[in-house]
DNA sequence: CTTACTGCAAAGGATTTGCAGACTA
DNA sequence: TAGTCTGCAAATCCTTTGCAGTAAG
C-alpha cells in the first residue's frame, strides 16, 4: 500500500552521497507531507545519537536538493516558515488546517489540464494550490478561531 | 471605470482613525494589487513630507486592518516577504510573475462553487491560488531562468 | 590528494515587541 | 483625561554565510 512513495525512492546519483544528506533524504521520502526544516532537525536530533547535526547543513542540504530538482519548497499561510517536500514526479496540492498546520495532500490536482482564462498576456508554468481549514481532529475541538 | 475599487472604499468606521492608518488605508485603495509593508512604507516616505513614520507602524497598522477582516495577508512562492490587499468583498486569485514578483490579479476564481473533492474530513473554510510564470514585460526579455 | 561538505558561530532580513511620549475620542 | 497609538531601538525568528576542519571520490 505504501509502495507508490516508499520502494521507488532512492537517493539521486548525481549528488555526493554524505551521511547528513542521505539522513535528510531519508526523512523526506518517509514523510506523508512537506516537513520544515526544523521538523527535520528535530527529527535527525534523535535518530543521530553519534554526530552532530547543524541547522545551516539541514538548510543547505535542502538547497541542494530543491537546486537539482527533487524536493519542492513552499511557504503556506498562515506559517511563517517553509515548508519541504521530496518531489514525487507530479506536483501535489494540499488542505492546510489552520489549527495544526498540518498539510494534508489532495487526491488529485482540481485543475488537470482545463484551460484556466487566467490573466492575459501571461506564461503560465506553474500552480500552487491550498485549501485552508480544519482537519478532522481540530474541527471537532470546537475552538475555532480567526 | 476604476468606480468599482475606488469610490466605495472608505476607511472603516470599527478603527480609532489616526494619520498613520488613513495614509495606510489610502495606499491600499488605490494598490490594483498586493503591496509588501516595504512597499507601503516607502511610499508613505514620499508623501509624508511632515512627520516620520516607523516600519513598526507599517506592521501594527497592518495587523490592525488585517484582524478586523479589511487586509489579506498573503506570502507567495520564490518571496520571503507578505503581501498585503484590501478585501473588495470577494476574494482574489494572482498570477505572480517569477521574474518581477509582480502579481496580476486573474478575472474570476477558477473554482467558484465547484464542489472540490479535496480532502476527506477536512472543513474547507477558504483557499488559496497562485499561478506562476511570465508577465508580457518579463517573457519576452527571454532570459528565462529556473 | 583535491574539492566539496559540515559544524559552529555570527550575520542578515523581515517582522515583532518594550517603552516612553503623542494623539484620538 | 484615559486609553490607544506611534517612533525608536532592541529583540526574535527563520534562514544564510564565513571560516576552518573533515570527509568523499
């Protein structure tokens, strides 16, 4: 059932292959949705119990990644942080719970290929999509905010 | 032909009204689009020849207009900055040029009341669209990059 | 062995906050 | 006048960068 995200993914070979970004890979191809650089850090924190991890490596590692191609970066509101997520051929759009930040994927992209009568005299090559609201846990807690 | 935006936009009658909001408010109204506090602060250096005005200002007017529901403050891709626009009544889509940052608002939402199979158990309170790519200025310099 | 990568610490840029004085209602 | 708002400067937060040591190919 996990196969589509899982077993496919394998550290790209036209990157140098350390043990820092091999960990960050690792996280990213794991995850169910984008992850911030703190989660990340976090994240190796506990798993690495020899070395050290810094901050700037998780941030330059993911430069590196997003620089080649394999993970896409984004920034949702509301969140004053970015947002990474290993790029899994088709770009995804997600529902951003307003609560707990969390980023749930949609199931498809809502525009496919309609022709969106867009703004004129404009190359569109790119979207980006969030819906905003309440998952399924923080829409039942009833202190909806804002 | 610009009555839409303009004529009807009056500072809010809810808010304490002092110079600094007004001139705030005003640059806002007048905006076809969404401005940066940096925007907005520079500009209010040109115009007020009087007295100073603090990029703190900027930033606690914003929060102001923003909380009692009169500015969306959005970030879009590829800009570490806000943006911030006037709420005419209906919310507004852009198409950001990757090139100048400009943003171009598009004509209608492309979802109106399409019902969106998003996310199951997900309560969809509002959403966000942004188109990349070229404005006309920038896609015919041909020095496209990334 | 050479070049690229990492950790550490300090720097940057956008945004926020503390505080005392200025202004609105 | 009472309470809110502003300017200034310092502080935060996320992210980037300089530098010297370390590791990959």
């Amino acid at each position: 059932m996990k196969r589509d995200n899982d077993a496919e993914l394998q550290f790209p070979d036209n990157i140098r292959r350390t043990k820092q970004r091999e960990e960050v890979f690792r996280l990213l191809a794991a995850a169910s949705g984008p992850m911030s650089a703190v989660d990340i850090y976090n994240q190796l924190l506990q798993s690495m119990t020899d070395g050290n991890f810094a901050m700037s490596t998780v941030y330059r590692v993911l430069a590196v990644f997003e620089e080649k191609g394999y993970v896409i970066k984004s920034a949702p509101s509301g969140s004053d942080m970015s947002y990474y997520e290993w790029c899994r051929g088709q770009h995804r759009h997600y529902a951003v719970c307003l609560k707990c930040h969390r980023m749930i994927p949609l199931k498809r992209c809502p525009f496919e290929n309609a022709a969106l009568d867009a703004a004129e005299d404009f190359t569109i090559t790119g979207h980006k999509l969030e819906l905003y609201g309440y998952c399924k846990g923080c829409s039942t807690k009833s202190n909806v905010y804002k």
